[in-house]
C-alpha cells in the first residue's frame, strides 16, 4: 500500500524583524578617565540648563520606553561609584547622568527567527478545544547580539491560529542580585573547565552549602589579600573565572501582569555578552507531576560557546544556569519532556556531523552519549541535528530534524524514536518535510529552513519555522499522515 506524503500546510502568518522595537542598555566608556569627565562635564551645568536638557530628553524618549526613569537610575548607579565622595546629588542631576551612560538598542532590526513553541501556563477562560501558546523567538539587533524575546497566541478548535501583537513598549527583565549557588555542583563546575587549584579549593572551602553572589564575591576579594601566599595573591586569572562563572548563572524577571508579548531577555552575563541563541523550550512533566519549562540555548561571548539551561514556572521568572559534563560542550541540545526510565534523556549534536543521545541522574551533569543516527540522504550529507525537543506520540517520540546538503543548504525531517528506548530509531522520513524555497532563499542567511520546537493540537502538529535566518512564520502538518509516512 503506497502511503501519501505528509502535506505541510503553509499559514500566512508572517514575524518579521521591527526595526521600530527600541530597548534602553547602558553605555559605558572603557576608560575610567573618560566616565569621570563626563560626569565632570554634566554637573558642572546650571541647574536651570540641567532641568531644561533633561526634559528635552524624557519628552523625546518617553514615548518609546516605558518606565524610562528606573533605567535611568540604573545606569546612573553603575557610574556612582565615579562621583565625588557623598555628592547629594538632586534627581534631575542623577537623571541626566543616567542619560549620558545609555543608549537605544534596536534588538530585532536584523531577524527574528530559530522559534520554539509550548503551551502557556495558563489556559483559562478559553473556548472549548482552543489553546494557548508560548512562543520563544531568537531576535538578532545591531552587531549581531542575539536576545530572547516572546509572542503569545491561541490555536482554535479547528487549528486556526492567531497570534498576539506585541505592545507600545519593549520589556527588558531585571536580573536579580543576590543569585544564590550550590556549592557541590559550583565546585565540580570548576573543575570541570580547569580551574581546581590552590585559590579555587581556598575559596570553596569557605563557602557554605549553599552561598550568595556576594558572599562569593567577598570571598574571593578577601583570599588574595588576607593570605601570605604570593601565587595566590596573584592568581588573577582564577579569581576573574570564578566570577565569570558565577555571573553565567544568574536570575532575571519581568514585572508580573505584563504581556509576554513584550518580554525581552538580553544578554546579561560575560558568556552571553555576544548572545542568547537558539532556545529550545520544553515544557516538562516530572514524576511528581510538576512542571516547569527548560530550555537549553547556546551563551556566546564572541570567541567561545558555553551552553546553557533556562528554567521558568511563569515565563516572568527565569534562572539562567551552566550546564556541565563533556556531553554539554557543542550546540543543538534539546530535552525531552520527561524522564525515560528513571532518567533525564537529551538529543544532542557532538561532532558537528550526527545526532547522539545522553541520559543523565543529574538534569545539569551530562557526560555520557552515543551516537543514534548518521546523514544517509543527500540533503543531510553535511550534517544533521534537530529542530527542538522531542514529542511524545502513541507511536513513538517525534523528533525533528534538520539536515544540511549541497550548497549549505537547511531543510527540515522528521525522525521516530521508540517510547521506551529512544536510542533506537523506528521510523526516518527520507525527504525534507520542508525545504528552502524561492522565498526563503534569500535573507540574513540564504537557503535556510530551521525551527527550535513544535508542539500537536487537535492532531496536528503546530511547526513554526524561521527562513534565511530572518523571519519566522508557521505552518500544520497531520499528525497521523506523518506517522503513517514514518512507520512505513
């Protein structure tokens, strides 16, 4: 019996990058000299030229940023520590400082594409067989630093979706303070990238089972100046890693009440400085019937990757945590909804070329994978990988994937694992179920078809996909027609 070939149907939802979408970031000089003497030049106006400048300014940019004040706080305090001693400042003054160390980003004026899909946490006051959902997105702005940003939506009974627009203003989440650490999997994380030695272990051993950011700090400052140990007074090198370690582990939130819509997650710590990439949401069920959302995304500083684990309950609070093990040292993680036979399971990339799996004890240590599948079909010869966490059906676990062939270009297949050992392969598409077409072969990056995650409603599979590394838009595909297609 010939089984027909999956039909992708196509939407004309279209999310394209807005150049108009400003965030406020701060701006700081390198040059220590050069802070002071702009602070210099501010105070030294006339408070009715101060008052004047200020206004101008709070007319000018209040009108794309919301709660533009608090920013500007913010900013001034970085820069405080640059003032004269006690200086009674008034708040115009300490306003317009702030202005002077902040700038407008335009976060997604480049592309806004790589999403990912899961239903929202909150699914009240719907019609019946609706749904809401969550989508993550990759926003790329000025220097290609790429953020994390969100659209919400809903999915009728009969499939039809309808997307949320975004509001006036961009939200950007605050970071919390005082993240607070676990020292057991702190300490095997510096080992792990080299640095148990003298002044690690010195450190360590004098924090508490669990410690805060500053006491962390603190310690560190004091075990270089209280030891008679020249090396480990000048060990500069660990100390600085110890706290960039540190500041890759943090926590963030947003106001609560606020549409997710308008939710922006920058780049906060030194690992992430050049961008948030490619998250791969998943809302995940433990044993105990809880559940929380994970995404694995990829932190880059510029030169080095280091790749990473969000987790939210909300979607307005977020920890930002390292994820540790040899297996956790390439991209393209994405993990499973829930535990498979006792245990945490992930599919990953490890060699840039094939598709591996990892089972874990330990949601955050990773050190053990093999190899599940290898490029077979000539539009995956270059490499495959997936397109998001994998999803449970009757018939086995859905995975997604992406293959790159001649020409560098992306499409994107589908893959079966059996329920109970997903090590093992039962189904495998052997042509794309999307490929780059004449629309998507020009953009940002040409000839590129890429998705993070898709999610089933009502028998269908709910795919969004981003083209040429540009925009994004979605498109269905029957659920039990690609089984039948995958099982033959």
């Amino acid at each position: 019996m010939k089984i027909a070939r999956p039909v992708v149907k196509t939407t004309k939802i279209v999310l394209a990058p807005d150049k108009k979408r400003t965030i406020l970031r701060p701006f700081l000089p390198r040059e220590a000299s050069k802070i002071k003497n702009i602070i210099s030049r501010v105070m030294s106006l006339s408070p009715a030229r101060s008052e004047r400048h200020l206004a101008q300014l709070l007319k000018e940019f209040s009108r794309r940023h919301d709660d533009i004040k608090s920013v500007l706080e913010e900013h001034y305090e970085m820069v405080s520590l640059y003032l004269p001693a006690d200086p009674k400042l008034s708040e115009e003054i300490r306003l317009l400082i702030g202005c002077y160390f902040t700038s407008e980003y335009t976060f997604e004026s480049v592309a806004l594409f790589n999403p990912s899909i899961v239903l929202h946490p909150d699914q009240s006051g719907l019609p019946e067989g609706s749904v809401r959902f969550v989508m993550s997105l990759r926003a790329t702005g000025e220097g290609h630093v790429s953020s994390l940003t969100f659209r919400t939506g809903v999915i009728d009974s009969q499939g039809s979706i309808f997307i949320d627009g975004h509001g006036e203003y961009a939200i950007t989440a605050k970071q919390i303070k005082n993240t607070i650490y676990d020292k057991k999997s702190f300490a095997m994380k510096l080992s792990e990238i080299g640095l148990k030695n003298n002044f690690s272990l010195n450190v360590m051993n004098q924090m508490k089972d669990s410690f805060t950011f500053l006491e962390l700090s603190n310690c560190v400052k004091n075990t270089g100046l209280a030891t008679q140990d020249a090396q480990l007074q000048g060990d500069t090198f660990t100390s600085d890693k110890i706290m960039w370690l540190a500041l890759s582990n943090y926590e963030t939130e947003f106001p609560s009440g606020r549409s997710m819509s308008d939710f922006v997650i920058f780049p906060n710590s030194p690992a992430e400085q050049n961008g948030i990439e490619d998250a791969r949401f998943v809302l995940f069920r433990d044993d105990d019937g809880s559940k929380t959302y994970y995404a694995t995304y990829t932190a880059y500083d510029g030169r080095a990757i280091l790749s990473q684990l969000l987790e939210t309950k909300d979607f307005y609070h977020f920890k930002m945590i390292t994820l540790n093990g040899k297996a956790v040292r390439n991209k393209g993680m994405a993990l499973f909804p829930r535990k498979i036979n006792g245990k945490y399971v992930m599919i990953s990339r490890q060699d840039n070329e094939n598709l591996s799996i990892m089972y874990s004890d330990d949601l955050h240590f990773w050190h053990e994978y093999s190899r599940i599948m290898e490029p077979s079909y000539d539009w995956e010869f270059v490499q495959i990988g997936n397109c998001g966490s994998p999803i449970e059906t009757d018939k086995g676990w859905l995975v997604l994937t992406h293959g790159v062939g001649p020409m560098r270009k992306y499409c994107i297949g589908a893959t079966l694992l059996d329920l109970n050992d997903p090590a093992k392969v039962i189904g495998r598409l052997k042509k794309p179920l999307i490929a780059p077409t004449k629309c998507s072969g020009k953009g940002y990056v040409p000839n590129v078809v890429y998705s993070c995650g898709a999610m089933i409603h009502n028998g269908k599979l709910i795919f969004p996909y981003a083209m040429s590394d540009s925009f994004t838009t979605i498109a269905t595909i029957d659920m039990k027609k690609l089984l039948d297609a995958l099982l033959v």
